[in-house]
C-alpha cells in the first residue's frame, strides 16, 4: 500500500504515521531525511543535491522525485510507503504520479487528516504555557505563519487528488487513538 499524509503542521502526522508503520509493516519516507541520506551515500542524485544545498537553494522537484524514485526501490519499501512531506504542491504531485506510472506502481490513498485552524493555535498557546515556552515550536505566531504556507501551497492538492477518486478525509479533531481508527476504516473503505 502506497500513501501521502497531508495535513497542516500539528494535525498529528507524524503521530499517525508512526502507528501506520508499526500497524500495516510500510515504510514512512521524510524527504528531508532521504536527501540528508542520499548526500550520505553519495548517489548520482545525492551528488546532485548536495551541490544545490551548499548553495543555500531548495533542491529542484525532479531531483526530490528521483531521490524518491531509488528510495522505493529498497527492498524495506516491498509492502508499500507513506510520504510525508512530499508532494506539497501540486507540480510536485504530478511529477510523483509519473514517475510512479514509469515504475508501474500505483498511490493507493491520499490521507488528509484535517483538523481547525483555531483549535491547532489553541493547543500550541497552551503547551507553550504549560511547558513555560521552552520548545522553540511552541509559539502560535510561527504556526500561523507554517498555516499559512500549508493553505497556500500544499491545500491545493486536496481536490487534485479528490480528482483522482484518492483522498481520504479523517477528522484530526478525534483523540489519537479514534483518528488511527478512522484511517484504518478510510483504508478498509
């Protein structure tokens, strides 16, 4: 089974695609890590990047695309992975999609976990008062802002892969325990 996990920043991503790991034996692929290992490895395409990320720049989407591209061929990828972090736009989906049809593979679901606005700042001014301020991430003007780049950007994929007969809808508002429920009825459905 192959995914995307969308959502905006604190929907609890990373939260639920550990538990998919751990419960359905996929692969969760950051592509901020697999970079930092392509760099590592010194593949053709990690060569590549690395020249681009000591400039300072963002690596360019056919590059990322072919980072993936070796990445699922790994043998740990056999029953499928979940993306997070990429696409986040939609020229980045469209590159995905061809590249996984040149490998014969399919993307199986889209899972947007959605969660308010409202309530993802409430929670992030709250632990920032709980914890006294101490995590550099508990501060809502830097989510608002993290909120802001998701609507604008990574959003638009919503109905791109609604198109598709792809996105699942899970609501994140649920405790962690009912939203990995829900993803695995979306999955089943």
């Amino acid at each position: 089974m192959n995914l995307i996990l969308l959502g905006p920043p604190g929907a609890g991503k990373g939260t639920q695609a550990e538990r998919m790991v751990a419960d359905l034996g996929l692969i969760q692929l950051s592509t901020g890590d697999m970079l930092r290992a392509a760099v590592a490895a010194g593949t053709d395409v990690g060569r590549q990047a690395k020249v681009i990320m000591d400039r300072g720049d963002l690596v360019p989407d056919e590059i990322v695309v072919g980072i993936i591209a070796d990445r699922i061929e790994e043998p740990d990828c056999k029953n499928g992975f979940i993306l997070d972090g990429f696409p986040r736009n939609t020229a980045q989906a469209k590159a995905l999609d061809v590249m996984l049809t040149e490998k014969k593979l399919t993307l199986d679901a889209v899972l947007e976990i959605r969660v308010d606005d409202k309530i993802l700042i409430s929670r992030i001014e709250g632990r920032a008062r709980e914890s006294g301020g101490e995590r550099s991430d508990d501060n809502a003007e830097i989510l608002k802002k993290r909120l802001a780049v998701y609507h604008d950007q990574t959003a638009p994929l919503l109905p791109y892969y609604e198109a598709q007969n792809r996105l699942k809808v899970v609501d994140g508002m649920l405790s962690i325990d009912a939203v990995s429920k829900e993803i695995k009825k979306a999955l089943n459905a």
